[in-house]
C-alpha cells in the first residue's frame, strides 16, 4: 500500500484529522473531534502500536487526553479512547493553581512515557500510557514560579524537548528552563535573550520565549523564536543557540520584522529552519502578504517562500504549535492559520497551495506518514 499522509489540525473548537496520498492533492477530512474544545497539542507516537495523541482543553468541561491508532479504518476517521488521566495540581497547592489547558505534548523515555505541558505553567510525566499523570516537583515549584506572568495567551509551558543529557522546557513568560540531572533540578538559561518589556533587558528568567525548536541528530543546536518587538532594536525574534541552549545569538538580519511564534526545524536537515514573521502591532504578516521564511545554514540567510500564496490583503496570523513538517521523502511544510486555512508547502515550501478552509482557528498543526 502507498504511503499515506495522515494531518492532525487542532482548532479552537475541536480537532480535524486530514488522511490522503502523500503525493496528492485531496484529503479525507475528518471531524470534528472533541467539538467546542480547543486542541492545542497532538503528538504521533510510533513506539508500539503507532498511535495518535491529542489532548484537548475547556475552561467549563475540564481538560482530557486520548489516543486513536494511526492506521484508520477505511473510509472513516480515527476512534478516540480517553486515556482516564488528566494532570491536576494537589487540592491543597500552595499558589491555589487549577488547570486551564493542555498546551504541549511529548514523548518519555519509556513506550508508555508522555510528558505534558499546561496552564498555568506546569510539567506532568505519565509512564502508564496517560492513565495516570504526576507533577514534576523540581520544575512545579520553582523558586521562580510565582514570579511568572501571563503573555497574551496564557500562563503555558508550550515547549518540551527532551534528549539524552538534556531537558528543555519554555514558558512564555518565564524563559527557556533546562534540567542536566534527569530532571532532579531545572535552572533558568537565556543568556543573550532580550525581554525589552523588562526594566532588566537581560534578566536571569522572565523572558517570553514563544517557541523552541531541535533537530533530534543536533540536540546541542537550539532555535528560538522569541516575542521581539522592541522599539529600538530589529535583531532580537530569532535566536540560535550552538551550546545546548546555556547562551544564545541573534539569527534575525535579513527577515522583516522583529515578531513572530512558531520556528520548525526541517525533519532531514538540522541547519535549515523556517519563520513566520509578523507585525507587532496586527500579529499578521507583514503588508498582509504571507511569506514563510527559510534559513538553510542555520540562520545566518534567509529567502522568502511564497510561491502559491495569496499576494495582498491576507491578514493571517500564525501560532507557535500551528506549523510543522511531515516526515514523507520530500517533506512539505505545514501551517494553519487563525483564520481557518491549512496551507501545504511542498518541497520544504518550495511552491503553496490551500488544502482546506473556512475551519476554526487553527490552533496546532502536525502531519506525518503511515
């Protein structure tokens, strides 16, 4: 059987799975699932059993995990199993924090393993499959935790990325965070990352690090997009790190503007890397003309992709979790926007065209193979 393409589009009211040729141009739509919640994070999880996880998210119907295979039944979309866990704070949490969603996914080091990233900003680890969720005390109570503030979207730890020496995590707004000791202690790294919001422009944390991206083969090699947007300075929305994230440098010259949320490592080549800058005033693109932007040599140039876009008068807006690349030999990119479309770049953006429209927000985008 020829390979499929299978796309996870988590919305703001509910998740749609997208299934069809990796080479064509129509996909099965499928949803919505979990209507009027918004799904922020799926995972594709193929250790086992490949499965696909989403968690999704209500303020009035709580917050709940679940898992469907992979591989669809023919002709119809994938059966969800809730997991029967959910990360909670204690009843007796000293800071009086509940959870409001579910903001990140990833997996642990063992097949039943997943951790699970959440408002306000929190990390859980389940070994049983998300049947059971426990808090990670040495990141959970921080000595720099009640110091946190909400950026616009929330108090949320949006980005987990585990390796093999390291463990990182980021908060907007509270920092990029890393443990080196298998998660005993996590200490605040974000030397080089600006918050010109701060009367400190270099604080030691506090930063709004919007999101943080790693090539598995290069764990030392870190991209962030950060919120940028300071009046006097142009250089300061897109950072490398080449130490495993202790200092970073600014790979912003040549974009066009200082804003921006997600950043996406391309799956078979480490240095190239792809931005969606935005306006900091609208958290559009720039002149209302969409552009993905793409580095091949880690950050030091960049060119435009917007072959097949829309040329004027498109005002998106793209989030940190709504674009990524599928893991198919000729990888295309993949975003989604807060105005319903879902957009293909094939070869690694080289030419756009519009999959599906007219969906809620569009809130976190994933696609793979199966």
């Amino acid at each position: 059987m020829a390979a499929r393409l299978l796309v996870t589009v988590g919305t703001k009211k509910g998740l749609f799975v997208l299934e069809g040729s990796k080479h064509g141009r129509r996909f099965d739509v499928h949803g919505p699932y979990f209507p009027g919640l918004s799904v922020n994070a799926t995972l594709f999880d193929r250790r086992g059993t490949p499965r696909i996880v989403a968690a999704a998210s209500s303020p009035w119907f709580g917050c709940g995990v679940h898992v469907a295979p992979m591989q669809l039944a023919k002709g119809g979309g994938p059966k969800w199993k809730a997991t029967g866990g959910v990360p909670a704070f204690a009843k007796d949490d000293a800071s009086a924090r509940t959870l409001k969603q579910i903001w990140s996914l990833a997996e642990g080091p063992g097949k039943r393993d997943w951790f699970c990233g959440v408002e306000p900003a929190a990390l859980f680890h389940s070994e049983d499959g998300g049947k059971g969720w426990q808090p990670v005390a040495s990141f959970n109570e921080h000595p720099h935790a009640k110091s946190w503030s909400p950026g616009a979207g929330g108090l949320c730890l949006h980005t987990i990325l585990p390796s093999k020496d390291a463990f990182h995590v980021a908060v907007s707004t509270g920092g990029h965070y890393c443990s080196r000791d298998g998660r005993a202690t996590f200490k605040p790294e974000n030397k080089g990352i600006d918050a010109h919001f701060n009367p400190d422009r270099n604080p030691e944390y506090g930063q709004c690090v919007h999101k943080i991206a790693a090539h598995p083969s290069r764990p030392e090699r870190l991209y962030a997009q950060n919120h940028g947007g300071a009046a006097d300075r142009q250089d300061l929305s897109v950072l490398r790190s080449d130490d495993g994230g202790r200092t970073w440098t600014s790979i912003a010259k040549g974009l066009p503007s200082d804003f921006g949320f997600p950043i996406v490592v391309h799956p078979d080549q480490p240095d190239t890397i792809y931005v969606v800058p935005l306006e900091t005033a609208t958290r559009t693109c720039p002149g209302g003309k969409p552009t993905v932007w793409r580095s091949e040599d880690a950050g030091e140039t960049w060119e435009p992709l917007r072959k097949g876009l829309p040329k004027k008068e498109a005002w998106y807006t793209v989030l940190r979790d709504a674009m990524s690349a599928d893991d198919a030999k000729e990888s295309s990119l993949w975003f989604g926007t807060t105005t319903g479309q879902l957009w293909r770049g094939r070869d690694g953006g080289d030419e756009w065209e519009q999959v599906v429209a007219n969906l809620p927000p569009i809130h976190s985008v994933r696609a793979a193979t199966v």
